[in-house]
C-alpha cells in the first residue's frame, strides 16, 4: 500500500498546480462580469466566479507537493488526465450552480460538456441570461479546443513529464508534430488557434453581428463546441430578421471547417505549402465526405418534400448542418430531428461517429482512423484475392501502419461501439414523463452518440434533455469525457490495478 502511495503521490501534486493556475484563470470571466455590472446590465452575484477560485485555490495548498522528481510514467499521467479533466469541471460547474440555481448534476453535465466541446445543454432561457454566464460557457469550450491540459503545459511547461501528459490528452494516433520541441509545438498551435479565432470574430463583427456574439460564436466555431448565447443557436439571425444571416452562415461554416481540420494542415498552409489541402489521405477523405454527405442530404430533403424552394437556400442549410456535424460544432439553422428528411437523419449519425481531423479541435472516431478502416478492409479482400502468402503492408501517405496501431485503432473503434450501445440502452430503459422522443431507439442512440463524439445536436431536445433521468445524464458525463479523452486514461480510472 505504502509503495502504491509512493507510486501516485506526484498525481497531486500536478493536480494542485492545475488547480492553481484555474483558481487563476477563474479571474477572466471575473473581469467580464464587472465590466457589465459596471455598464448597468443585470448580473449574476460576484461570488459565482469568486468563490470557485478560492476553492481551487484551497484545493491547490491542500494538495501542494515538493516535486522534486517531477517524472510521470505514462500510466499516471494518464490517470493525471482523467482526474484534471474531472476535478476541473466540478470547479467549473460552480458558476451555473451558484449563479443560475440549477442542481450541481445539471452544472456539471453543462461544464463538461463545455470543457469537452461536446455543446450539449441542459440550460434553457439563454437569451436573457447575464452576459457573464454566457461568456463562462463559451471560454470553457475554447478553452477545451485544444486540451485543458494543453493550455495549463504552456503555461506551467515543466520539461519532466510535459511529453506524456501531452500525449495522454491529445489524440492518439500516429501524427506528425509541426516542431521537434514540445515546448515550441505548444506556442505554435495555440498562436494559431488565437489568430484563427480573432479572423472568424472579425469576420462576424464585419457581417454586422453584435460585439457580444461575435467574441462568442467565435470562440466556440473554432474549438467546435457550438455553444451559442441564443436558444435557437443561428437559426436566430434568421428569426430575428438580422441583415446579413447567410454571410453570417457562410462564416461559421469555413470557421468550423477550421477548427475540423488538423493544425498541422493550418501551420503547412502558413509556410505556404497549399497542397496541403489535399496531399493526406485524411484531407481528400474529408472534402470526400463533405460533399457527399451535403449531396446525400440535399436529395433527402426534396425527396422527403422538406426542401425550400430556393435551391440556394437549401443548400445553404444543408451545408451547414453537414459542416456542423462532421466538425462535432453543433449550430444549427433548422431542427435535423423534423426538418431534412429520414434519409438525412441516418447521414448524420454517421457524420457524428465520423468527427474532425486528427490533431483538430474536433471530437468523434476522427477521419484518418476512418480511412484506415476502409484500408484494413480493402487489404483482408486483397488477401482473399491473391491468398494470403501475399504480403500487403498498410500504407497511409507512404508511411507503413505498424500492427500495433492497427489494433490500437480496431480495438477504439470496438469500444466505441460498445459504449454507444451502452448508452443507447440506458437512455432507453430510463425514459421520464415529458420526454417521449427519448423512449424511441434513434433518439436514444443519437444522445449517445452525441455525447460520445462530442457533438451536441441530437434527436432529443434540449427542455427533453433536461428532463432525462439522472442515470442517463451520468451516462452521458461518462460518455463526454470517454469521447475527449479517447477513452482509456477514462477506463484507468475504474481499473482496480491503478489503485492498489
């Protein structure tokens, strides 16, 4: 016992050091509510941002450790991961509990879907909700673009372990990194998420959309979380009769392909290397799959009798709902359960298990994984064809796969399904009064879905959502999280063998 404790002690005291630096973060959305309070606006008590600093800040002294040998094997900083993504969620949910006096289950279901880009909500009445709360939600999605823990190494970069703890967040899937050093790798993505997210809200400030908005759908189109201030997410530029709703549509649409894509695409494009788009078999697959999907979707919508008359129109909705999706973003402009056709619904479970772009801000199965499924395929009906003494390596942009990360990518995408199926069961077999639409299967399984690939739109609707049994909402927790950390520094948790 005395050997294991050794064994997990540095966790803590990493674990204090992000709370230390949280407690100081929580300063920010601080900042924002004093700036509306001190411009007459009605808002939210002080004490929902300062209280949860303090306690971070508690939690870090507590759990303060002399880290003289600061190294972290990859197991613990796997655990490290799940516990940091946990511990700050529950300090992050405060503001919605102290503020909005909502359970601290429906806080902390909306503060990790926050965190982990997902873009499922519980919360209803957002467009006459204190400026400051709004923000909150947004800055924690665009924060969770790139990894919390991302954001904590540039910050706290500490040579020792800052490699595995790097690897234990981000996507694991072979990747090329855009410089040799960690450290440098860091600054350049985050530089380029800064300026890919201060160009989208320029852009949005240019097609006339209020200053408040702009900063928000910004934040939240390039970390692809889809949080928006308004109920009806954009179909609210729509209904309100703003100037400029399809410019507006249109730039969303190339910010959340933005943040779809992999970084290492966007630091190739900013040395001017153009074929970039296109050289990768992830990148042909994902404008393979943008098109085709946007086609499939437009067919079932005149086939169904939901297409506008306006075939410009139609497009337009149809792109955007297909770039929301397959990006895990989550705006919308219509309602995908009623409003594109049964043929598009299906579509768009596929889209929501297919996700972004290795190394995007995007969650799901990721494209590139999806590409090497298909090559695994093609490769066992090439040994049928030709028997199987013909050796046919798996080559990916001329890289041979390994064996190992071939099973790595069968046996995520296994565990996947299983856990979809696990939801869609539990969502199923917990229904409460006032949500019917979650009693059908593919209601059930698009909540899944959604969670786990880090979505947000459903067929259940978000007054349903807040209904649901609190069983389904831990599920859906569960399945959040899996689907950001890429499920097994989750499954270390729940492993005996990591605590004894």
């Amino acid at each position: 016992m005395r050997n294991r404790w050794q064994y997990l002690w540095p966790i803590g005291g990493y674990l204090g050091l992000l709370l230390w630096c949280f407690s100081v973060l929580m300063l920010v959305p601080l900042a924002v509510w004093a700036a509306f309070k001190s411009a007459g606006r009605p808002e939210v008590p002080g004490a929902a941002y300062w209280v949860p600093a303090l306690i971070a800040a508690a939690g870090a002294l507590v759990l303060k450790r002399d880290l003289k040998n600061p190294q972290l094997d990859t197991r613990r900083a796997m655990v490290l991961c799940a516990l940091g993504w946990i511990v700050l969620s529950a300090v992050g949910a405060l503001p919605f509990h102290l503020a909005l006096r909502v359970s601290f289950l429906d806080a902390y279901f909306e503060t990790v879907s926050g965190f982990t880009t997902t873009g499922i909500t519980v919360l209803s009445g957002l467009d006459d909700m204190p400026r400051s709360i709004l923000f909150w939600r947004s800055f924690i999605q665009w924060l969770g673009g790139l990894g919390i823990l991302t954001f904590f190494l540039a910050i706290l970069y500490t040579a020792g372990s800052a490699h595995r703890l790097y690897g234990a967040e981000s996507h694991k899937v072979f990747s090329r990194r855009p410089a040799p050093g960690l450290f440098h790798t860091l600054r350049i993505l985050w530089l380029i998420y800064v300026v890919l997210t201060a160009g989208v809200v320029a852009a949005l400030l240019l097609a006339g959309m209020a200053r408040f908005d702009a900063f928000s759908h910004g934040m939240t189109a390039l970390s692809t979380g889809g949080y928006s201030p308004h109920d009806k997410s954009i179909e609210w530029y729509r209904t309100c009769k703003h100037v400029n709703p399809a410019v507006i549509e249109y730039i969303l649409i190339v910010g959340m392909t933005l943040g779809g894509m992999s970084f290492m695409v966007h630091y190739r494009l900013c040395r001017g290397r153009i074929k970039a788009l296109w050289d990768s078999l992830e990148m042909r697959l994902w404008w393979l799959i943008l098109a085709g999907a946007t086609g499939v979707v437009m067919l079932s919508c005149y086939l169904s009798g939901k297409g506008a008359a306006d075939v410009h129109e139609t497009f337009r909705d149809c792109l955007f709902q297909v770039v929301s999706l397959v990006t895990t973003t989550g705006f919308s402009t219509r309602n995908i359960a009623t409003d594109f056709g049964s043929g598009a619904m299906l579509v768009f479970l596929v889209l929501m298990l297919i996700g972004g772009c290795v190394g995007s801000t995007g969650g799901g199965l990721k494209v590139l994984r999806i590409g090497v499924l298909l090559k695994m395929v093609g490769r066992q009906i090439g040994r049928l064809t030709y028997g199987p003494a013909v050796v046919q390596p798996l080559i990916v942009d001329g890289d041979i796969v390994d064996d190992e990360e071939i099973k790595r990518i069968a046996a995520l995408f296994f565990a996947w399904v299983v856990l979809l199926g696990f939801g869609a069961l539990v969502t199923t077999l917990l229904p409460v009064p006032g949500a019917p639409s979650a009693r059908g299967a593919l209601a059930s399984a698009s909540g899944m879905f959604s969670a786990l690939g880090n979505i947000g739109p459903c067929f259940i609707d978000t007054p349903e959502m807040a209904k649901l049994h609190w069983g389904v909402k831990m599920v859906y927790i569960l399945g959040m999280l899996a689907g950001r950390l890429e499920i097994l520094p989750l499954l270390l948790l729940f492993s005996p063998r990591t605590w004894r």
